[in-house]
C-alpha cells in the first residue's frame, strides 16, 4: 500500500496528523499547478483551505480515489474555476490559452470559460462603439462588420476614400481611449 493510500484511509478515520500530512504533502503542487489558470495566490490558498475543509467535513463519505494527487489537483482546479466565475474576475487576465496549458481542466470547462470572454468582448466593443459618432459608427460597420474596402465605404457614404481612412482611425483611437479608461483590453 501506497504512503498516500495509507495517509487517505487514516484521515478517513479521522487521524488528524494523517490529514496534516496530506495537506502539507500537496498544498504547494496545488498551488504551482493552480497558478496557471489564476495568477491570484489569495484565491488559490483560500480555496486550498475550503477544499481541505470539506474534506475533513465529509471524510467518512469519501472514497478512496485512484491517484490521492489527482483528486486534490482536480478538485481544487474545479473549486478555483467556479470561484473566478462567482467574483466574475478580469477575465482578461485568465486568457482562454492558458488553460490549454492546464490537462486536467475539462472540455466543458474550457468551452465555458471562452464563450463567457468571448460575450464579454463583444459587449464591450458595443459599448464602445455607442460612445463613437453616428457617422464613426457607419464607417467602422461597414468596415469590420460588413467587411467592405475603403473604396467601397467611400462610394456608400458619399466621401472620399481618404476621409474614409481619416474617420476610421479617429473611430478607432476613440475605442482604445475608451478601453483604456474602462480597464477593457485595448484593440
């Protein structure tokens, strides 16, 4: 039998040391592995804590997992996702990518978390749009939205091309100003 299998089943009886043991055998693995999906160190002891609380809580109901390891790096990883979903974070600072890094995070999980960055974008490139002039806001749709050339703008609002040009940039630099002064992340 296994240190970790013998430390698991003890705990399960309630031996506190056989606890202690298994929390200082892997609080910090947990923390390096969880720092991939969240910088925040705060959120990652704090949910190390509630993880090995329940735990305690619930001993007696527990099985015995295959790998001790992978259980609590499982677990913790869940606990963490759904507190950053709960205080509703920076998304911006837990990039989609970085969770490919991460083989335990689910397909669902990762699926989740990108659609709910990528509905955020989206709403916040609206709300930036709205502080653009009306005619600002033509230019850059007709540009990124309905993907015409400079020309073709040109032709449908009855300017020149360079004018064109002239009014998406300033479209554009009013955005980032706005970004920058919202905390979204600039374009």
């Amino acid at each position: 039998m296994s240190t970790d299998t013998v430390l698991w089943l003890n705990f399960r009886k309630g031996d506190k040391q056989a606890f202690a043991a298994l929390y200082h055998r892997y609080r910090s693995i947990m923390t390096n592995i969880c720092l991939r999906i969240s910088p925040d160190s705060a959120i990652i002891k704090d949910c190390i804590h509630d993880l090995f609380v329940e735990m305690w809580k619930n001993r007696t109901r527990l099985a015995l997992p295959v790998s001790v390891k992978a259980y609590l790096v499982r677990s913790v990883q869940r606990k963490i996702i759904r507190q950053l979903k709960r205080r509703r974070l920076d998304l911006y600072a837990f990039p989609a990518e970085a969770l490919h890094e991460v083989g335990t995070v689910s397909c669902v999980e990762k699926a989740i978390i990108a659609e709910q960055l990528r509905q955020e974008q989206q709403e916040n490139i609206r709300r930036a749009i709205r502080v653009l002039t009306r005619r600002q806001q033509e230019a850059v749709y007709l540009k990124f939205y309905a993907d015409l050339s400079y020309p073709e703008i040109a032709g449908k609002m009855c300017i020149s091309t360079d004018a064109i040009y002239n009014l998406i940039s300033k479209a554009i630099g009013n955005m980032q100003e706005t970004f920058s002064k919202t905390n979204f992340p600039t374009l």
